[in-house]
C-alpha cells in the first residue's frame, strides 16, 4: 500500500512515506503479505556530514534588516501587540 512503513522492535507503526512525504496509516491487520526488505543506513553515524549553524559557511546567523522586516510583516498580518 505505501512505499515505506517504519518498524518499531518489528511492530509496523503508523508512521508511512510516500514518494519521499511523511503520513500516518493504521498498519494492516495479520502478517505482511510480501517479504520484508531492511534497509541499513548509509548515513555516518559520527557527525562528520553535520555542520554548525554558526559557522562561516552557513552565512548570517543574524540579520537585523531581515528580523526587522519579520516584525513588520507579522504586525502587518496579525496586528499590533497589545
């Protein structure tokens, strides 16, 4: 029924995903009906594909022409503080 359905300790979840998009679905009732694939994680595990926010090449971590103008809009959009 769904490209992916999340396992937990070999339970099926509710949890479901579709062409790369997150949902929820009661898992059916009785055993699979086909064989299930696990799949592993290629991903490394020690941090070495993250990076921190404050780094040089993330940018700006504040910019206080943009924050303003958020302000502006909220205001704009949702009214003054009272």
């Amino acid at each position: 029924m769904h490209e992916d359905r999340y396992f937990s300790v070999g339970q099926p979840t509710i949890l479901v995903r579709d062409g790369g998009i997150e949902d929820y679905d009661p898992p059916p009732v009785g055993p699979p009906k086909v064989g299930l694939v696990e799949v592993r994680n290629t991903q490394p595990t020690d941090g070495s594909d993250l990076s921190r926010a404050d780094h040089g090449s993330a940018g700006a971590v504040y910019d206080p022409k943009a924050a303003y103008w958020a302000a502006v809009d909220s205001a704009a959009i949702y009214g003054g503080v009272s």
